[in-house]
C-alpha cells in the first residue's frame, strides 16, 4: 500500500514537471513569434515609408543611401561614427 502510494506520488510529481516545463516552453514560443511578428511589421512599415520617399524625392538607390546616412548625422548632431564609404553592389563571380 505505501510503495503504491509513493508511485502515484511519483507520477504525479512527473506530470506537474511535465506540465511545467511545456508552459514554459509554450510561453518562450509564444513571446518570441510576438516579437518576430513585431519587428517584420516594423521592418515593413519602414520599407514602404523609404520606398516612398525614395520615389517622390527621384533618388537612385546610392542617392537613398546617402540621404539617410547624412539624416542619421544630422539627427545625432555628429556624435556618431560611420562607414562613409559609397556601397557597391555586388557582382557575380565570372563563370
């Protein structure tokens, strides 16, 4: 009778740690598609918002990139350091 109840006790202890962890696991999944889904929509938003401003200002893509590479000074008031280099965009390997 005492060794009957210290199984039950045991698979009991074993569905609550069960249960435990599969929350745990649940909400880390949970929490982690609200943040994917939070910055695709951020990341998005701010495509279309360049892709606009790129058209109604005429910009080529490098004159878009240098835009907002001399908005970002600006708005740091030049406590900022980066590559002013002109990007290039990649080209295939020769066949």
């Amino acid at each position: 009778m005492i060794l009957e109840t210290l199984v039950k006790q045991a698979q009991i202890s074993k569905q609550i740690t069960t249960n435990y962890t599969q929350g745990t696991a649940d909400a880390i999944v949970l929490k982690a598609n609200a943040s994917a889904g939070t910055f695709m929509n951020v990341t998005q938003s701010q495509a279309q918002a360049y892709s606009q401003l790129k058209t109604n200002l005429g910009l080529t893509n490098q004159e878009l990139i240098q835009y907002l590479q001399l908005s970002m000074i600006q708005s740091t008031n030049g406590n900022i350091v980066i590559s002013l280099k002109n990007a290039q965009p990649a080209t295939p390997p020769a066949a």
